[in-house]
C-alpha cells in the first residue's frame, strides 16, 4: 500500500508497534526514491495517541490523510477468550481508528480538507466465526465510518471504508498453513492498496476487494440476498468451508499457542 502511495507522490508515515519492521519499511521505501518515517507506538494506549499526533505533525507536518488499516486478528471459540485479549482488539480495531479520527477532524476542518481510510472487512458484513471479537471490531468500524461520512456530507472531509476478503501473503493469512477457500475469493495485498488508492481519488464511500470484479461481484449479491433470507448468508459461508476452517485455525492457534509456553 504504503509503495502505491509513494508513487502517487505521497509522503507516507507508518507506525507499527515494533521498531525492526518499521526500519525494514522505512529502508524499501527510501531505496524506491520515496520519503517515509516510522514510529514505533503501542496504539491500544490510546491515552498516548494525541501525543503520537503531535509527534507526527510536529516532524512530518500536517496529516491530509489518515488510513486506519492496523489490525489484529486471533482465531478462537468465544469461549476461549479473555477479557484483555478482547479489549486489546476491540482497542487496536476499532478505538484507535476512532481516536485517530477525534484528534486529526479539527485540523482538517481548520484546512478544509482531510481524508479517513478505514480499512474494514467483509467480517463485517458477515458471521465469522471462530473469530467473532474481530468480526465486531470490524462491524464497528464499518458503521461507525458510515455514521461520520453522513455527519460530515456538508463538510470538506472525506470518509471511506475499504472492506476486503481473505488476503494472500500478509496478515492473518501469512501466519497460518491453512489455505482459505479459493472460491471465497482470494486478493493479493496490491489489490487491497489499489482500492484504498481509489477510495482517495474517486471518494468512495465503501468499496470491497474480493479478488476480481466476479469475486466482488458474487460477495455483494450473497450480501444482498443475505440481508432478505438471511440464512442464504449462513448457507454460503458453510458451503465454502469458512466455518470450519476458522475451526481449524483456531485449533491450530491452540496448540502453537501452547508450544510456545511450555504447557502440555
């Protein structure tokens, strides 16, 4: 994403919560001819954010646009979670984007113009199970960036969520040996910054990534169909193998998880 801005003639500024990622992206993107900086914060203090804000703008100069796109995602039966687990993904998910937002709208008003990113998920528009706290973080997301689009309609600032499918080789689905279902639809992460890219240029309201226009297209009629029958949606989803593929990863995520810590 980050090189697509780049090229479009961006000054990008990344912030992730561990500093050797940032480097390794601060570097490709310098090596490209392009000018990035990075700042290593923890963004579910969100108590810290209006001083990441000012530390940004303070270095880097003004935001004109603020993509929301940090996310976590562990797969795990409800039953399974913790109540720190939820808050830190309800925080990293949803809060911060909203935090984000708060601090940077008096800037873009003052400038009369600003644009918000928020990166979302087809998990918002339908049941994900196994994963159900990131599928209400992204739920959130979604509606509440349609509730400030409509609140700022008469404004000069600029609203739009992005809502992609399974992506391939980032994220979630890099850290896991389970392939999704390809006829779910499967994006590479470049198709992804290319919808962000024509969310900013073209002011999109919403725009899903699925894949390829079939994909997309396919998604949105299960989508519609689903909100008049909505057992259709519930239909799909298992005819597809996405509940118990979450099943297994979560399976997965157990044991690993275990390894990791000594326990039987």
């Amino acid at each position: 994403m980050s090189q697509q801005l780049v090229q479009a003639g961006a000054k990008v500024v990344g912030v992730d919560i561990a500093r050797s990622p940032l480097d390794a992206w601060c570097e490709k993107i310098l090596a490209s001819g392009g000018q990035a900086v990075g700042y290593d914060w923890d963004l579910s203090k969100l108590e810290t954010l209006a001083r990441l804000v000012e530390t940004i703008e303070r270095d880097c100069g003004p935001i004109d646009v603020l993509i929301n796109n940090a996310g976590l995602a562990s797969y795990r039966a409800f039953e399974d979670c913790t109540l720190a687990h939820m808050q830190a993904l309800i925080a990293v998910n949803l809060m911060a984007a909203m935090e984000l937002t708060r601090l940077l709208l008096p800037g873009f008003r003052a400038r009369h113009q600003g644009h918000i990113v928020n990166v979302a998920s087809l998990a918002a528009k339908m049941a994900h199970p196994y994963d159900s706290v990131y599928a209400a973080s992204k739920a959130g997301l979604l509606l509440w960036s349609d509730s400030l689009r409509q609140e700022l309609i008469d404004s000069p600032i600029q609203i739009s969520v992005v809502c992609p499918g399974y992506i391939a080789e980032s994220g979630m689905f890099a850290k896991t040996e389970l392939p999704a279902p390809k006829l779910s639809g499967i994006s590479h992460p470049s198709l992804v910054a290319s919808g962000v890219l024509a969310a900013i240029r073209q002011n999109r309201a919403q725009l899903i990534v699925n894949q390829n226009l079939v994909g997309e297209t396919s998604a949105k009629v299960t989508l519609a169909i689903s909100q008049l029958i909505p057992g259709f949606g519930d239909w799909v989803s298992h005819a597809l193998g996405v509940p118990e593929l979450n099943r297994q990863r979560a399976i997965a995520r157990k044991q690993k998880s275990a390894t990791l810590s000594g326990l039987p």
